[in-house]
C-alpha cells in the first residue's frame, strides 16, 4: 500500500483549453510507485476528451464523476478522490499548481515521522506561492530541479520578478489521514462552482485535529487577501499549519491562468461566501454526515436502539449511511408490530441492520440485510459489533515476550474498577482456564472496536478490521512553536484598543464589514493597486 494518495480534480472546457495541457504534463511528470498513487478525477467537463487513456497508460488512476451534470466541482471531485483511494493518508492537489520532487520526498517524511497514518489527527498543510504570467514561460528555461530554488529567491528577496503573492496556507492541499477526512464529511457538496469549500473543510479539520495555546482575535473577522499581518480573524488562524511546512522548506506553486466564467463556475462565489460566514459563525455546531469508503457506497445501515441513543458516524464510514430508530417507534399498544418495521427496511432499502443487544428480537425471513449485533465492550471505551454473541474467547495465541508486555502493560494501567470488570466476566463465564492475557490481546487486537473522546480509533465489524489507528490527543502547538514566530511580537505586547474594541462590541461590527464586497475591493486597491486596476479592466472587457 502507497504512504500516499494524491487526488487531482479537473473539468475541462474550451474557454480554459490549459486545463487540458495541466493535465497531461502532471500525468507525465508524476510518477505513481509504491510510495504514493496519483488520482485524477475528472468532474463536469463540456469538452470531450481522452484524457483517461492518457492517465491510466501513465500508471495513474482516473476516476469521473459522472454525477456532475451542468458545473463543476471541485469539492465533489476531492470526495470522490477520497472515497477510491487505497493510502491511509491522503492529498489534494489542484491541476494549476506545482509541487517538487524534493518537495514530495519531506511530505512522505514527514507522513511517517508524524505517523499520520495512525494518528488521525497529525496534518500537513502547505503554503502556497502564486506566480505571476511571466513565470508561465520563464520558469520553463531552468531544469525544473531549480524552481524551488528560484521561486523562493524570488519570495525571499521581494523581488517579485515571478511571484505575484504569497499564501501562508493552501486550504486546498492538505495532507490528512483519509478516515479523519471521510468522518468529517469531506468537502461541503452545498458549495456550488468557485470557492470557499475548502475554507469550510479546513475549519472542521482544524477545530476536530488541532489545538493551540493562543488563537486569534475575532475569528469571524475576514482580511480578504492574504496580505495581513495582525494574529486577527480565521486567515490567521488557518496560516499557523502553513508556517510550519515553511520552516521545513516545502511549498506549492500556483502556476497563473486566466478566469473566464465559463459553464457559471465563478457566478457563485459571493454566494459560496455567505455559505461560509454563516457555517463560521455556526462553528462550534457546523458539521457534516460522514462519507463512505467504496466498498460501503449504496449500503444504508438501520441502527436500531431501545433505551438509549447512540453516535456511531465513525462506524457509518465503513458500514454505509445510518437511519437511528428507537424499537417503540414500531410498537403499537405496547405490542411490536413487525410488519411495520418490514415495511420500514423495504422503504428505506436498508441493507444493514444492527441490533443493540438489550432487544430481544428475531428477525426470521429477511435475507436481504445483513444482521449485526453491537454492545459495549468489557474493556474501557471499547465496542463490540459482530453477526454473532458467542464468540470463544479462549484463544491459543502463543504470545511473543513484546506482544505479552504490551497486554500486561495494559492492564496495569486500568483503574480497579474496571480490572474487576474484566475478571468477574472471567469468572461468570467459568473461562478460568482462558489466560487472562491471551484473552485481553485477542479483545483488543482481534474483536473490539475502541473510541476516545467519542471518536473511534479502532473499528472492527465482524472480526473485519476496518480501521486500525491509535489513540492520540489533538495535535497541540504551544506558544513557543514556530508557528507562532511571525505573530510573536503581537501575541507579547499589551493592546489596549483591542480590548477596548472587543468591549465596545466593535470588533463584531468589524467582522461583519469585512465580508462586504466593498471591503474587498478596498483592501485591494490599498495593497495590490496593480492586481485592482487589471481586474477592472478585464471586466470591462468581458462586458
């Protein structure tokens, strides 16, 4: 299995014929082996093409969408990305920009090093360079074993010979473990055409994954561009990640194109915008339905309960999409009523049924759903969900002196209470010829599924074992991190009109302008005069 699955949307049409071209350079110049596999996902395209053949002759895999009917998404391209890939870890990476070699190598280093592929909430976010038109031609005459270099000479010095701006965080390209993806829900499908889907991921991602000592001021607060340079408002909440891959040296490159309009891509982003304020403002409830591995697409899950309701969206990734009913709602005068809940599986086409164990119920004639059986387990944060209760515990494992260690270890780290749990079970199941040791390895490697802070970690359905990563806190960044280096001197000094602002409630009305479409066109004309005035020109062409 490759460290890596980098998944790279694209739609084509006439009027961005350098899409095309994109394409078939990243297909040739990537190469999939057994440390990472590209993806190309193909969303609405209103050109025909033979990009497939092109892709898969160069070792690629090539997906479609064939879902995208009238625009294109690049959000539903990154799920569906995510949905086939065969990695632990996963990438998103847009046609238009430019990652090195070099640069791929520290990436898979740093996968391992942060073992992201077990901790579902390390990340690695990169920062992004965009390049200005001439860079499109020039960069061409250096071998490309130097763009790195030149680039970030070029950024460094000021010089701007080829940069047109800088970009502490690319929330388009993250690299993040594809469960922790999946579970969030992925890109918000609501998000039509060009814009803020990525914003809205990367908020989830950052408040599931990551903590930090010191956030900013007014996180409602929106500078419009990348050009601030006060520790204010989500931007600079969002730029923290990509400093960190800048220390490391690693950057992505936004190679120039031109925006036309074309199949109403840009038509929504003022539209998308608003989506985006209002899930931020909403950001301690915004959330998602999780999304389904391919093996689980189509399957629809009954989660039937009796005395208490359960949160299994974790499970819903490797099982299907989850219906929650309580057995009553199938009961009349107090008597269950089975045909109404026949009834029920036929409507909703329900391929799955789990059945909390505290209900006695047969389920006689239906061979069309898969029947499970879930209970909490006897071991701390544990679950078990399997086809059957009578499992044997007595397993003949022959531990090795690690494998013995590491269960021993375990268990003297219970509390009392819950050794006592262990043992009574032991005991009320006359198992006193079941090594207590060999049992608890097989429970917690071979049987149960295991949760922490209401995330699961662990899920095995059946013995199947679906996901197999390891317990880990959010990621936490202190203040004495790197991170924090270009805002240190803010974070250390005393200011007082901030406080006064936040007490006079101004910092809200501030938040609330800096969403307006004239405190963007503000801004801009303030810090890029230049990028302004081609803007409006290029509307007045189109008009």
């Amino acid at each position: 299995m490759a460290l890596l699955s980098v998944i790279i949307p694209f739609g084509l049409s006439k009027e961005r014929s350098y899409i095309e071209e994109r394409v078939i350079e990243r297909a040739k110049y990537f190469k999939s082996d057994e440390n990472i596999e590209f993806i190309f996902v193909e969303g609405y395209s209103s050109l025909e093409n033979n990009l497939k053949q092109i892709i898969e002759n160069s070792g690629h895999i090539y997906l479609k969408d064939k879902d995208q009917k009238d625009y294109f998404s690049q959000g539903r391209c990154r799920n569906l990305g995510a949905i086939y890939a065969n990695s632990k870890v996963i990438m998103f990476l847009d046609v238009d920009c430019y990652i090195s070699l070099d640069s791929f190598e520290k990436i898979l280093k740093l996968i391992q090093i942060k073992n992201i592929s077990q901790n579902i909430n390390a990340l690695i976010v990169l920062p992004v360079v965009y390049l200005n038109k001439e860079a499109n031609e020039k960069l061409k005459q250096y071998d490309d074993k130097f763009w790195d270099i030149l680039i970030q000479e070029d950024l460094f010095t000021a010089k701007n010979t080829w940069v047109k701006f800088f970009a502490p965080s690319s929330t388009s390209s993250i690299v993040i473990n594809k469960y922790q993806f999946l579970r969030l829900g992925g890109n918000d499908e609501n998000f039509i055409g060009h814009g803020y889907e990525d914003f809205d991921l990367f908020v989830r991602v950052l408040k599931a994954c990551v903590s930090f000592e010191n956030m900013p001021t007014n996180l409602s607060y929106d500078a419009r561009n990348w050009n601030f340079f006060n520790f204010k408002g989500f931007r600079s909440w969002f730029s923290l990640l990509g400093y960190e891959a800048c220390f490391y040296g690693i950057y992505m490159y936004h190679f120039y194109h031109i925006e036309p309009n074309q199949n109403a891509y840009m038509q929504n982003k003022d539209k998308n915008h608003r989506l985006f304020y209002k899930h931020l403002k909403n950001i301690k409830k915004h959330d998602l339905k999780p999304l389904q591995v391919f093996k689980a697409k189509g399957e629809k899950v009954l989660m039937l309960f009796k005395d208490q309701n359960y949160d299994f969206k974790d499970i819903s990734v490797y099982a299907g999409e989850i219906i929650y009913k309580n057995i009553s709602d199938f009961f009349i005068d107090k008597e269950l009523k089975y045909e109404l809940l026949l009834d029920f599986l036929q409507q909703e086409k329900i391929t799955k049924i789990f059945l909390d164990t505290s209900i006695k119920l047969q389920f006689n004639g239906i061979d069309y759903c898969d029947i499970f059986y879930f209970q909490k387990g006897i071991l701390p944060h544990s679950w078990f969900f399997a086809k059957k209760l009578d499992l044997d515990y007595k397993q003949d494992l022959n531990l090795s002196e690690q494998k013995l260690y590491q269960v021993k270890e375990y268990f003297l780290t219970l509390k009392e209470d819950e050794k006592k749990v262990i043992l009574d079970f032991l005991s009320q199941n006359n198992d006193d010829k079941c090594d207590l040791y060999e049992m608890l390895y097989y429970l917690i490697n071979e049987l149960y599924s295991f949760e922490h802070e209401g995330i699961f970690y662990q899920i095995i359905i059946d013995k199947e074992k679906m996901l197999m990563a390891q317990k880990h806190d959010k990621s936490f960044y202190p203040l004495r991190s790197f991170v924090y280096k270009p805002y240190l001197h803010e974070l250390k000094s005393i200011r007082p009109f901030s406080f006064l602002m936040k007490i006079l409630g101004l910092e809200y009305l501030g938040a609330m302008i800096s969403h307006t479409k004239f405190y963007r066109l503000a801004r801009k004309l303030f810090f890029n005069p230049k990028g302004f005035f081609e803007d409006l020109r290029v509307k007045k062409a189109r008009n």
